[in-house]
C-alpha cells in the first residue's frame, strides 16, 4: 500500500484529486474525510495542509505528495522531485509599488520586503549579493506596502491581477511553480513498484492532455508533403477515402504546435480537418 499526500483543500486539491481519478484510481471522495483507500488500486490517500506535505513525506508519515514546486523549495526537506505535473502553473515573484522607478535589483538594497518565502527569497537575495531586510507574514502579503508594513512585496503570482488590485508591479520573477509529485527517498520494493505504475498512468494522462487526435482528408497527391508536417507518433495512418484519388489520413499532433500545423496543412491541400481530444496516450 502506497500512502500519497495531496491538499485537503485550496487551489491544487481539484485537480489533485482529478489526476488520480483520470489515472482510473477510484476513492471515496467526500469532503469531511482525512484518509481513505482507493478501491481498485494499492494506494492509501491522506487529505493535508500543502505545507505539511513535504514534512510528511520525508518522515514516510506518506510515501509521495501532490504540491508545488515552491512549497517543496521553501520547506527544503529531503525528498525528491520524481514528476512535473503540469497544473497550478505559477510564479514567486517579487513586487514594488507601481509608480516607483525599478533599476534592477539592487532596489531591495535596506528595503524591507513582506513574503511567506523567506528560505527563497533569502536564497534569492543571497545569490543577488543583496542586502534586505525580510518581513515574514503568513497570508495576504500584497497589502503590506498598502499598510505601511513593507516597501515590497515577494508573493505567488498567476494571472498578476492581485498585484494590480493592489498598487503593485511585478519586477523580478525568483521561481517558476508547477504541481509535482514528491517521495520519500527510501521507498520499500513494494511501494517502488506501485510507484512506478501510478507514474505510467500519470505519464499517459499527461501525454494525452499535450496531443490531439486529427484526421483528414486529402488528395493521394498530397499525403507525402502532409505526411512530413503531422509525422505522428510513428507515421499517420491512411485509409483510402470513396472517392477515388481521395484519402484520409489520422495522425496525432502537439497542442502547442497545432494552431501552426494547421495553416500548412491547409496550403498542402488537406480537408475536412477534425480535431479531437485524446483520453490516454501510451508511447
Ligand atoms: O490550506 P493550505 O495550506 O493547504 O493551502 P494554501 O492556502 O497554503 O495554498 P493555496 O491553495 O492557496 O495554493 C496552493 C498552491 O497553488 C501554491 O503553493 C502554488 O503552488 C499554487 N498556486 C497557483 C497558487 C496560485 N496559483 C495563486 N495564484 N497559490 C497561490 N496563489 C495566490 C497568491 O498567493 C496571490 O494571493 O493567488 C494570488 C495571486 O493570484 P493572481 O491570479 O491574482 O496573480
Ligand atoms: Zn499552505
């Protein structure tokens, strides 16, 4: 039995608990429950606070964590880092009123800066041979400069409109975040395997989500230029179409390059073009 660690509750324990069911892990999701075991696969599944997870894995009070890379940074604890998991994409980032001059970041030189990420942002200081003085507060960091509390702020930064709502420009970005998954360094045999088939399934889910399934049709003539645009996974399938000199031809393509792909299918004379989501993908 694998016990994995995601937040009870806050932005990551949607798409947490999203994740395990996609990989077909079936648990009992109701809101007052602590721990519950999955019905058809060996994992045990504890709902916790995300800054406790990185501490609960290294004491194998857990095996393995959803969280983000910020707070597995900040916390600092030893566990590893075993896969990116692609959501709650955000920043920590360092933020001064909107109207001050910005010459880089010797700004912060003897200013006093609020954040929950002291371990980070002193790491980040340290590095940029600067010397600030760091105000540690647990929440709603953008209101100290409003408040007389700080000059700046270093906070977590999505879509910025908390900065904006609150007088702030953001100047320097100190980490990128994404949700990952998180171990326990000395995994037994047992619990290794069962990690090693939950990051299939998570790989499969992930591969899914970057590709599109497309189909098309085309002119036999123009299969070979297609064919070097979409090449697949392997190469594309084609199925001869009806109508004679006529094919269609099935592919998968990335999302981020299907919006360019798209235009230079057209041009080589591909049809008909459906685009269609993929459920797993296995490589
Ligand atoms: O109760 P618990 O301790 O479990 O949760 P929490 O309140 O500490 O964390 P939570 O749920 O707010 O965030 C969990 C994780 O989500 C963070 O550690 C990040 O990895 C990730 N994440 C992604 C974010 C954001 N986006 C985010 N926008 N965490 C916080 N914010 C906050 C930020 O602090 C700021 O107040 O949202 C505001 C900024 O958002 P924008 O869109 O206005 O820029
Ligand atoms: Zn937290």
């Amino acid at each position: 039995m694998l016990k994995i660690a995601i937040q009870k509750s806050g932005r990551l324990s949607e798409s947490s608990r999203k994740l395990l069911e996609e990989c077909g892990i079936k648990f009992f999701n109701g809101s007052g429950v602590l721990k519950t075991k999955a019905v058809n696969f060996p994992v045990e599944i504890l709902f916790l606070r995300d800054d406790d997870i990185p501490q609960y894995v290294e004491q194998q009070v857990a095996d393995i964590g959803i969280l983000g890379e910020n707070m597995v940074y900040e916390k600092d604890k030893d566990v590893k880092i075993v896969e990116k998991l692609g959501f709650a994409q955000c920043r920590l980032s360092l933020a001064i009123p909107k109207d001050e001059e910005y010459p880089g970041p010797s700004y912060f030189t003897k200013k006093k800066v609020a954040t929950s990420y002291t371990k980070l942002l002193s790491d980040y200081f340290r590095k940029n041979r600067i010397k600030a003085e760091i105000e540690e507060i647990s929440g709603s960091v953008e209101i100290a400069p409003g408040i007389g509390l700080a000059d700046a702020v270093c906070d977590i930064v999505s879509s910025g409109s908390t900065l904006l709502t609150n007088g702030l420009r953001e100047v320097e970005t100190v980490l990128k975040s994404q949700a990952v998954l998180i171990s326990n360094k000395n995994l037994s045999k047992d619990k290794g395997e069962i990690l090693d088939k939950l990051l299939f399934r998570i790989r499969a889910v992930k591969n899914a989500k970057e590709n599109k399934y497309i189909l098309l049709n085309a002119p036999e003539s123009a299969i070979e230029k297609i064919c070097r645009i979409l090449p697949g996974i392997k190469s594309p399938t084609i199925l001869p179409l009806a109508e004679k000199g006529w094919c269609s031809l099935h592919s998968v393509v990335k999302e981020d390059e299907f919006w360019e792909r798209i235009n230079q299918l057209k041009n080589a004379g591909a049809q008909g073009i459906l685009v269609i989501p993929i459920e797993k993908l296995v490589v």
